[in-house]
C-alpha cells in the first residue's frame, strides 16, 4: 500500500504553548492511526503510530506494528492535501 487515502482527521489533544498537537486520522480503508504533529509555524509530522481497531494495511498483522512510520512523508502530504488541519 503505498497510497493512504484520509476520509476523517479529529484533533486529539493540543497544548498550544508548545505547538504540539495529535490528530486521530481514518483512511479510506478504516484503519486509524495516531498522528503527533508540531507546529511552528508550519505543519510538522512527528511521528504515526496505528491503533489496532483493524490489521495493519501493510503487513496485514492485528497487534503493534511499525510499518506506518515508514509511510510519515506519503501520509503527512496526505493529511495537508485532504484540507483537514486547522489553520
């Protein structure tokens, strides 16, 4: 899979002063995934880790995987282009 299709971004938790925000994201397949950004003053992808609501879309495994961290460039474009991160 090497094209993730974001349907739904729900901010998480924020704390401002620093500028560090989590996004809870839902691809086109119902996967969702944890995704950590900062913001100073631009968008920044910290880091993604998937919440184990359905198998992983790469390797297809139902526990802790870290195959969406090899993904951070193609799913941060994803999250910007899908207009959904608040200004």
């Amino acid at each position: 899979m090497n094209k993730f299709y974001v349907t739904n971004v729900q901010q998480s938790d924020t704390n401002e002063k620093t500028g560090h925000y989590q996004f809870l994201v839902t691809f086109d397949d119902k996967t969702k995934c944890r995704v950590f950004y900062t913001k100073n003053p631009d968008w920044k992808l910290e880091s993604v880790t998937r919440l184990l609501t359905v198998p992983c879309p790469i390797c297809r495994r139902d526990y802790f995987c870290n195959c969406l961290e090899r993904f951070t460039d193609v799913i941060d474009q994803e999250v910007k282009e899908s207009g959904l991160l608040p200004e």
